[in-house]
C-alpha cells in the first residue's frame, strides 16, 4: 500500500522576519538527520528550494510572494522508507513606519506523492507581528500565528527581539520558533549559535488512519561563508536537545494548541502514541543568493 505525507510547517516563511541584516531572495538546500543510537529510530533527509519576490508599493510599503518546493525522505525503523513532496506559497504584506512596523502573512501548502497533484487538501495559516523600534540598536517583536495542524488548531503567541550588541555581535529571533547569536568576524564570514524549536505535523494519506506529530528542541552552531557579494554557503549543525516524532490515530486530537500545550479533545485522555522515534544530529547546508538590508560598517 503507497502511502504520502503531508507536511504542515508552523513556521513565518519570510525569512526577513527574524531579524537578520540580510534578506536571502534565493535559497537551495540539503538536511541531514541520521539515526538516533539510543531509541526507535528515525532518518529524515530534505532538499528544498525557497525564493521570495518582494514587490514595492505605491505607498511605499511591499507584499512579498513567497513560493518553495520541499521534498523529504523518512527511514522508520521497521518500516519502508516514505517520500513526500510539497509546495507551498506564502503572501506576506509589509507595512513600514517611523516606530513601528506591521507584518501581516498568508500561507498556503499543498502536498503530493510522485507527481500525483490530487486529493490533498491545501493547508491554510496566518499571522501578525508588530515590530516596535526601541532605539537604533534593539527592537522588539510581538504577534500571533494560527495553523491547522493534525492534531488540531495550533494557537502561537509570538515574541522577539533584534539587539545589535555593536558592529559584529548580534541576537535575533522569534520565539517560540528561533533564537540566534550572530558573530561578523568580518566582511566573507559569519558565525554564531542557534535555538530552535520547529513543531511539524504529517497525515498518511487517505489509506491510512495515522498522522505524525514532530516536535524538536535544537541547539547549534552555524557558519556563513560569502562566496562573493551576495552567494553565500550556510553550515549547520544541531543538536536535538528534546526529539519526539510520535505516530498518533487521526482520531487523537486537540481542540486546539496553545505553544505546544494540547488542551481538550481526544488526545487530552489518550495521549499515548502507537510508536515513537527519534533522530541524531541535524546537518544542513544551503547555497544562497543574499541581499543585505543594512549598510556595511
């Protein structure tokens, strides 16, 4: 019996919304997760492709469209191997003030098997984040996202902030999803730390009465290596602190999820999964065509 999953990312796709100095207009990638050595194992490998194309308003403000294409391999122990594919595309409006700035996003995916574009259905989520700016070196961040997951409607109160320390050190991010300490050591590299707690849900398809409900806790080094002015090599290397990729009955859901944390529904009673896996370390490694959105200093 053939069986697809379908892939429910919770995550602001627009990249500029961390935080960074830079905004990545082209992205190619490949992740690595080899088995874990201490439970049930799992190996997940990804390629993926991103781009965002921001369009300039007449009232000076911009929407950006944001399509991407995924394609991810799961080897569960004792199982055959799966392969999904998805796509996805994102609209996300920019409103820029003198304090203040408004961000507003719209994401669509939709998941295949094989090159088969039928009977999925197209996952739907959306969100708000205000930026506020405190001082020329430090904003902070606040907002909501809202996602249909498979274990129900995924509710995530947003916070972040951009400290720029000075010249070469920084900390960015949104939480719950990210957090980063950037290092500039100079103008070709870039080096620092990473936080993360990525939330995903996968459905088997129609066949199948199952879903998977993944959920990480990471931290990492990376290393930005600029090839030239705007190609740049991304390295990373996490460390799944907490790794939980539990299969679930399709009955087992939440009324709905606040961070993380199930409240009502079936699963609230009957929170034991059929199985549950885990990964090593996380590899990943992108080519990039970068644009910076601050001045050199």
């Amino acid at each position: 019996m053939k069986k697809s999953l379908l892939i429910l990312p919770i995550i602001f796709i627009n990249i500029c919304l961390k935080g960074q100095s830079f905004h990545n207009a082209l992205a190619f990638g490949y992740q690595h997760a080899p088995n874990s050595k201490t439970f049930n194992t799992c190996k997940l490998s990804k390629l993926y492709f991103q781009a965002s194309i921001p369009i300039k308003l007449k009232s000076g403000n911009y929407l950006l469209f944001n399509p991407d294409l995924h394609q991810q391999t799961f080897n569960f122990e004792n199982q055959k191997q799966l392969t999904c594919y998805k796509t996805g595309m994102s609209a996300t409006y920019l409103h820029l003030g003198d304090k203040r700035n408004t961000i507003g996003i719209l994401n669509f995916s939709n998941n295949f098997e094989s090159g088969n574009f039928t009977g999925h259905p197209i996952q739907i989520g959306a969100g708000v984040l205000f930026i506020k700016k405190k001082s020329a070196s430090l904003k902070w961040k606040y907002g909501l996202y809202v996602n249909r997951e498979y274990f129900g409607l995924l509710v995530v109160p947003l916070f972040g902030m951009d400290y720029k320390i000075n010249s070469k050190h920084r900390v960015y991010g949104i939480l719950p999803q990210n957090l980063r300490y950037e290092y500039k050591a100079n103008s070709k590299s870039r080096t620092g730390l990473i936080f993360e707690t990525p939330i995903y849900t996968y459905a088997l398809n129609q066949q199948s009465s199952t879903y998977i409900d993944q959920r990480h806790i990471q931290l990492g080094v990376y290393q930005s290596i600029y090839l030239s002015k705007n190609i740049v090599l991304d390295l990373s290397i996490k460390q799944p602190i907490s790794s939980k990729q539990n299969l679930f009955n399709t009955n087992q859901m939440y009324m709905f999820n606040v961070l993380g944390v199930g409240i009502g529904g079936k699963r609230s009673s009957d929170k034991l999964p059929i199985s549950r896996y885990k990964t090593g370390l996380v590899f990943e490694m992108s080519l990039n065509y970068r644009i910076e959105v601050e001045k050199a200093e």
